[in-house]
C-alpha cells in the first residue's frame, strides 16, 4: 500500500524543434515592432515639434500684423498733429475765438504721449501673444488720441468762425450812415449770412475802407469850414484893427488943431469973449469985445481944454468940439473945429 502511494515523477515532455524558417519570421517581426515603436515616438516629437512651431509663427504674425496696425496709427496722429490746419489752429490766440475752452481743448490732444513700439521679439507663443495684445491695446488708444485731436481742430475752426462772424455783424450794425457807399455793408450782410471766412474778409476790408473814406471827407469838410471860419474871424479883426488905427490917426490929428469953445454975448450988461472979436448988441446995455473980454468976468470951462486925445472920439465918449454964437440973437452958429469921426464927417 506503501508503494501505491508514492509519486511518481514524469518527465516533461520534450519541446518540438523549431524549423528554421518559423524562427527568421519571428525575428523580422519583432525587429519590425521595435522599428514601428521607434517612428511612432519619433514621428511624435517631430509632430509636437511642428505644431509648437506653427503656433509659435502664427503668434507671431498676429503680433507683427498688431505692430504694423499701431505703427499706422501713430503715424496718421503725426501727420494729423503736422498739418498745416492744425498748426493753424495751435497758433490762434484765445481773444480770435468765441469759446476759449477750445483752444484749451486742443492743446491737450496735441500733447497727448503715444505709447512705445512694441517688439514681436518673443521666442513663444505666449510671449508673442503678449506682445500682441500690447499692441492692439496702443492702436485703440492712439485712434482715441487721433479722433480727439481731429475733433478739436475743428472745434478751434468753428469758435473762430463764430468769432469772426460775430465780429462781422458788430461792424455792419456799427457803420449805419458813416460809410462813403453803403454798397459795401450790403455785400457784408451777404457775407455774414454764408458764413464764408474769405467773403467775410474781404467784405470787412471794404467796409473798413469805406469809412475811412468818409472820415477822411467829413474831416477835410470840417478842416475846411473851420478854416473859412478863421479866415472869416480874421478878416474882420483886421478890420476892426484898420479901423481903430483910422479913428487913433485922425485923433491924434485933431489935437494939433484949435478949438474956440467961447461965446460971446451980453445978458444983462456983461460981455463974453471967446477969444476972437465979436460985436454984439445989447440987452438992457451995450458991450464991444475986441481980442479981450470987457471989464466983466470971463466964465471958463474943463472941457474947453479938451483936445480930443482922452476918448479918442470913441462912440459913447465925450467928443469935444469948437463953436461960437457970433450973433446971440440971430440964430445962427459957427464951428470952427474939424468935423468929429462920430458924425462921418457931416
């Protein structure tokens, strides 16, 4: 029972021989799958190679075509800001617009800062895209700076305009009635009306001319009334003077003469002499005068010493002159002085 219970060991069987041409295709087979394992991880890396590279190469396009979009912008600003309008516009003065603030306005948006180039000089992707994105940003806010700066020149145009018409309308409500033709005010309304700034000008320019004109005649009139007037004044003071100097000759004249201002007469016995030999009749008596009074008194006065020289004969003065009653009974006198300039010589 013993012996049954043993085991017993059997040897393994004995591979078969492989036939020679069974182990050559097992051999191509494996080297195959090797090789196949070797250009897929090759092909691999050579495929994520060529996919970093084109997406490096379109990041960087995008942020070339980004740049060559700022670099257009901020070109359009400088050739804005070097405009001759815009030149124009920097150099008005604040008193030859309406609103002030604009000049103000402009002023600013031709200071405006541009930002700095960007470089599409990154060796990834990311960085490229970066540098895109910075660009772009820069375009936006140089078109922004642009439009503000087109904005405010014109903005500047249109104060002066104003200005300019304004200042048109006061000129043409100012000349009524003190221009030499009234022609040039109508062209002047005409001009105000199409807010044309060369029409305006030269419309001004007329106007001005045209009152000038008239300044110049009114003046000249005035120039010459006055000195018709002065001419006029003096010869009436030359006049005056003439005859002043006639009147101060003729007395000086009249007192190189001689005046007899005594009467002779007899009232009640006395007898007068004025100087000369008079014969008289009598009243109540008799008296002879011959070159001297009788035994009466002689009756003298002041003004018998006149010789006309103290009032010059002068209208209003006392102008002395020689009289004498030959015959105190016949009415009749006689003068023997020389006619005084008060009477004209009558």
């Amino acid at each position: 029972m013993e012996e049954d219970m043993i085991p017993t060991v059997v040897p393994p069987p004995k591979p078969e021989p492989i036939p020679p041409a069974r182990k050559d295709k097992r051999a191509i087979i494996t080297v195959a799958a090797t090789v196949a394992v070797i250009v897929l991880a090759v092909g691999g890396v050579c495929g994520y190679r060529a996919y970093v590279d084109h997406k490096v190469t379109v990041a960087r396009e995008a942020c070339q075509s980004a740049v060559a979009g700022f670099e257009s912008t901020s070109t359009a600003y400088k050739r804005l800001l070097a405009a001759d309008d815009t030149v124009a516009a920097l150099k008005t003065d604040v008193k030859s617009v309406k609103d002030t603030k604009t000049v103000d306005t402009l002023k600013r948006a031709a200071a405006v800062k541009l930002p700095s180039l960007v470089k599409c000089d990154a060796s990834k992707a990311a960085g490229l895209d970066a540098a895109t994105a910075k660009a772009g940003k820069a375009s936006k806010t140089v078109k922004t700076d642009t439009k503000a700066l087109e904005s405010a020149v014109k903005a500047v145009e249109a104060s002066k305009l104003d200005k300019t018409v304004d200042d048109a309308n006061n000129l043409y409500e100012s000349t009524d009635g003190k221009v030499q033709d009234d022609k040039t005010r109508e062209a002047l309304a005409k001009a105000i009306k199409s807010r044309d700034v060369e029409a305006i000008g030269k419309a001004v320019k007329a106007v001005n001319d045209s009152k000038a004109a008239k300044e110049k005649a009114d003046a000249e009139a005035k120039a010459k009334v006055e000195q018709e007037a002065a001419a006029q004044a003096a010869a009436a003071a030359a006049q005056q003077q003439a005859q002043q100097q006639s009147q101060r000759s003729y007395s000086s004249g009249s007192s190189n003469g001689s005046y007899s201002n005594r009467w002779a007469g007899s009232t009640g016995g006395q007898s007068y002499s004025g100087g000369g030999s008079q014969s008289s009749g009598s009243q109540g008596g008799s008296s002879s005068n011959t070159g001297s009074s009788s035994s009466s008194d002689n009756i003298h006065y002041d003004w018998e010493d006149n010789t006309g020289d103290q009032y010059n004969c002068q209208p209003g003065k006392f102008c002395p002159c020689s009289f004498a009653w030959p015959r105190p009974f016949d009415g009749a006198f006689s003068v023997s002085a020389t006619p005084s300039p008060m009477t004209g010589g009558r």
